[in-house]
C-alpha cells in the first residue's frame, strides 16, 4: 500500500475510533428521558412527571434500534415492554402517589438496562431510599429523592455508581 494511502486510512480509523468513543450511545436519550422524569418526581411535580413521561415513551418506542450495539440490542429488547408499561403509566396520571408506584418499577428495569447495556458516556448513580427501600438513578452525586421530593429531598444515600461498559 502507498505511504500516504496507509497515512489516510489510518487518519480514518483513529477518527471514527475517537468519535465512538465520544458520542453518547443511542440509550443515552432513554436515560436522558427518565431523568426528567426524575428531576419532576423531585420537585413533586406531578403534571411536569406526566409530561416528561410521555416523552419518555416516545423516545423508547421510537428509538433506532439500528444504532444499538447488539449485545445492548438483546437487552433492550427485553425491558421495553416492560419500560413502555410505566411510562405510559406515569405520563397517564397527575396522581403523584400513583406515578412514584410505577417509578419505583420504572427505576429497577432501567437499573437492569444499565447494568447491561450501555446507556451513557459517564458515570451514573444508583441510589438507594431507605424509607421506601427502593432504588433511583441520578446522574449525579447529589442525592435528590424522587419518592418523597419536598418531604424528604435529601433522604437517601448512593448504593453504586455505574460506569459505562
Ligand atoms: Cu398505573
């Protein structure tokens, strides 16, 4: 091969490598999603929970499974049924007591998903209430519970940190 044909090529793969590297992987909107959801359930916000909700549906019933690894393919698969349940769920209600049950399940399926497959770039939190006894996600080291939101904002602690496979 010519020097400089081999330079370019080389040039090409370090550059679709590094892109890789750098892009958030298509689960990242789902993740994204259910953190709005989060952030509204914090706030006790039960109209905003609903809204976010119904975009969260959205984004997994629409997203391109074409741009998901396979091995994050088969695991994907096997939760969006169920991810799709509580959203709907959620973005169906303003009743924050029944939206915070359907969380609870909405949290430990997309805990599933990110412990198997990749959902993001960075290091996300699993959080544990120790009142409910239930887990969360947060993309941060802020402890912020969902559960109770303006009761308790800060009752909880974080049970792991998941990072990115
Ligand atoms: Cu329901």
């Amino acid at each position: 091969m010519n020097k400089y044909l081999f330079l370019i090529a080389l040039f090409g793969m370090t550059y679709m490598y590094v892109q890789a590297q750098t892009q958030q992987p298509e689960l990242n909107s789902v993740l994204g999603g259910y953190l709005n959801v989060k952030d509204a359930l914090v706030k006790s916000d039960s109209k905003g929970a609903a809204a976010a909700s119904a975009v969260l549906l959205q984004t997994i019933t629409n997203i391109d499974m074409k741009a998901i690894p396979a091995k994050d393919h088969m695991e994907f698969m096997k939760l969006q049924d169920k991810l799709e349940y509580d959203a709907r769920h959620i973005s169906e209600s303003t009743d924050i007591n029944h939206q915070r049950e359907h969380f609870t399940n909405l949290s430990a399926n997309m805990i599933t998903l990110a412990k198997h497959a990749r959902v993001s770039l960075n290091a996300i939190y699993e959080d544990y209430c120790p009142m409910k006894k239930t887990y969360w996600l947060s993309g941060d080291t802020a402890i912020q519970n969902p559960y109770f939101g303006k009761t308790m904002p800060d009752c909880g602690k974080i049970a792991g940190t998941l990072n990115p496979q």
